[in-house]
C-alpha cells in the first residue's frame, strides 16, 4: 500500500472520530441549552403566581385565613376552599363546616381576609335554611386556593406548595354543612414583592 493513501486512510478515520466527537459535544450543548430554557420559562411561568399567597395567621381564639396577590395584575377565576373547625358546645352544632368561596377575581396588590369569629353563617347543603354558630371557638383548617395567573395558566396554592392542578389533585371535603362569608378585603402592604415557596 502506498504510503500516501495510508495517510489519506489515516485522515479520513481522525476526520470521521473528529466529528463524531464534535457532534456529540455539540447535543450535549445543545440539551443543556434546551433544558436552560425549559427552566426558564419555568420560572417565568411562576413568576406571577409564586407572587400570590394564602397562610394562616394565629391569634387568641382563632386563626385568620389570609390570601393576597401581591402583583400589580390581578388573577381571576379565584376559589377559595377551606373548613371550619368548631368547638361545638352542644350536639346541634356541627363540629366542621366546609367553604367553598368562588371569586371572580382578587385585585392586583389586595389581601383577603377571613377571620372566624366572623364565619357564623352555615347551610346544610340541601337546605335554604341558614343557621348561625355561637360563640364556640373555632379555627380554618384545610385551605386551598385555586386561581388563574395573567397567562391564562391554572395554579392551586397550598400554604407552603405552589402547584398545577394535576399535581394538587382534587379537593373535595364533604361535612354536608356548607359556610358562608364575606372577606376583609385591604390593600396588600407589599406589593410585588413576593415571598411564596413554588
């Protein structure tokens, strides 16, 4: 064999490994880029609904349910679940009563506030009847918030998880007793600024 097609051979082999070795690089590259990007619009994604909250906040003889949007857009398609736990001084009583509080919207920059010394109206579910608590003490447990964020995605915010709503799954908690209320509505003391896990 000639020397020069052993050399021509020789390059063409160094050539081929040259670019495989390249390529392979090259989609290394290029699945760190894509997964940069999904990564990204991730947290682009959350951006405005990391900035809405709910948590509860303790005080003698109950504790205050507190939803805000700390956003300068609002967030619409809002719902507000929680229960009631009651102390029930008598049998006539019930000892949980469940809200579902379905809101159009909360505000750009507003909190919501549901204090259960005010939560005294109550309904069993197929009755008009509404009926009303004492002074029983009583506390919010079991809150979730589902809402829709200013891309048109849904979101279910737990008080320490921001979720969608495959991951959060359903939530339905049936006491037969169904509450109504009327939230403190104020404006939020920081305003885009957010401090919600997710």
């Amino acid at each position: 064999m000639h020397i020069g097609a052993v050399a021509t051979v020789l390059g063409g082999i160094g050539s081929v490994i040259f670019t495989g070795v390249a390529t392979y690089y090259g989609a290394e590259t290029a699945q760190d880029q894509l997964e940069q990007s999904r990564q990204d619009a991730d947290s682009k994604s959350r951006s405005h609904a990391s900035l809405v909250t709910l948590w509860v906040e303790g005080y003698s003889g109950g504790h205050a349910l507190h939803i805000m949007n700390r956003s300068p857009d609002p967030v619409n398609a809002v719902s507000a679940h929680f229960t009631l736990q009651v102390s029930a001084r008598d049998s006539s009583s019930p000892d949980m009563i469940v809200f579902n509080e379905f809101l159009r919207d909360i505000p750009p920059c507003t909190e919501l506030i549901y204090d259960p010394k005010t939560l005294k109206k109550y309904q069993k579910y197929d009755e008009e009847k509404v009926k009303e608590l004492g002074d029983a003490p009583r506390w919010i447990n079991n809150q979730r918030l589902e809402f829709t964020d200013r891309y048109g995605k849904d979101w279910v915010r737990l008080q320490s998880y921001l979720l969608s709503p495959a991951e959060a799954g359903p939530w339905h908690i049936d006491t037969g007793w169904l509450g109504i209320a009327r939230p403190t509505v104020k404006k939020a003391a920081h305003c885009g600024e957010g401090n919600g896990s997710g």
